[in-house]
C-alpha cells in the first residue's frame, strides 16, 4: 500500500509530465485561440490565416501559439501540400493526464488535516 509521501511523490511526477499542457493552457491568448476554433466547428482542420482573420493576433503569433498547443498534445496538426491543417486531438491523451493528475491532487488534498483555527473561521 502506497504511503502519504508516495502518493505526492507521484503526484509531483505527474504534473512534470503535465507541464507542457498547463504552459499552454496558462496563456490567455492560448485560451482564446481553442475557443475560436472550437467555434469554427470544423472537424477537418483549420488553417492559420482562418484563425488570424478571427482574432487580433498576427499570424506569426497564431502560427507561434498553435505550434505551443500542438507540442502540448491538444492539437494535431495535418499537412496538405503546402497547407496545415490544426485540428483537436481526438484522443485527448494529455488533457486526460492532467484530469488524472488534478483528480489526484484533490484526492490527497481531502485526506490532509485541516489546520484552520476554530477561532479565526
């Protein structure tokens, strides 16, 4: 049976292997661009210069900003002569490593003792 100090052990590795999608999902811009293609609702891809006409970025920072979703295991991206397509990971492989890895710290935050004194609740 896994101890206290082992289960955090492991929760610490986890969120290391987590941390290229908690980078991506930090940036505000980041956020905006998944809305906006989520949006667009097409499920064969989108192109950088769609994106760009939807937002305020330029498309050196799209391009930039997918190429940061894509590393991160949120985006695949499909190549068709000289166009990318960006397109969600179906599999959502790292967003599920991240559930697992934020289901598991709150599973061991419930079992530490609560230290908040009666008197300053």
């Amino acid at each position: 049976m896994n101890t206290l100090e082992d289960e955090i052990s492991q929760l610490s590795q986890d969120f290391v292997e987590c941390q290229k999608i908690l980078t991506a999902l930090g940036d505000t811009n980041r956020q905006y661009l998944i809305l906006e293609m989520m949006k667009i609702e097409n499920c064969s891809g989108v192109r950088v210069v769609e994106i760009t006409e939807r937002t305020h970025l330029s498309r050196p920072a799209v391009s930039h900003h997918l190429q940061i979703l894509k590393d991160a295991g949120i985006l695949k991206m499909r190549r068709e002569g000289t166009k990318n397509y960006y397109y969600f990971d179906r599999e959502q492989s790292a967003i599920q490593r991240l559930i697992d890895a934020l289901t598991k710290a709150k599973a061991i935050t419930s079992m530490l003792p609560d230290d908040i004194d009666s008197d300053e609740a």
